[in-house]
C-alpha cells in the first residue's frame, strides 16, 4: 500500500513539474507504464508470504 502510494505520487510529480508534451522516450515510456500499473491495480512488488518462515 505505502509503495503503490509513492507510485501514484512520482507519477503526479512528474506530471506537474515536466513539459509532458517534450519529454524524453524514456521518462514517456515511465509514466505510460506507471499509468498503466496505476489503473490496472499492479503490484509494485509481488510477493508470495507463504513462502517465508516467520519463526
């Protein structure tokens, strides 16, 4: 929860602080996929519990 919050807050940084129209492939391929992780309810890092030993 707290690393999909950050994502969605780097993605509303980068809108507001940049010219989205002149930005470079890089950062344009970034927000495409931050927007497409955002919307679609990705995970940022996808863990399976189970398979640690908590004890």
């Amino acid at each position: 929860m707290i690393l999909k919050r950050r994502e969605i807050i780097l993605y509303n940084a980068i809108h507001r602080g940049y010219d989205i129209n002149n930005l470079d492939e890089w950062c344009t391929k970034y927000l495409d996929d931050r927007r497409r992780k955002i919307e679609d309810r990705i995970s940022v890092i996808d863990l399976d519990w189970t398979e640690f030993k908590l004890s």
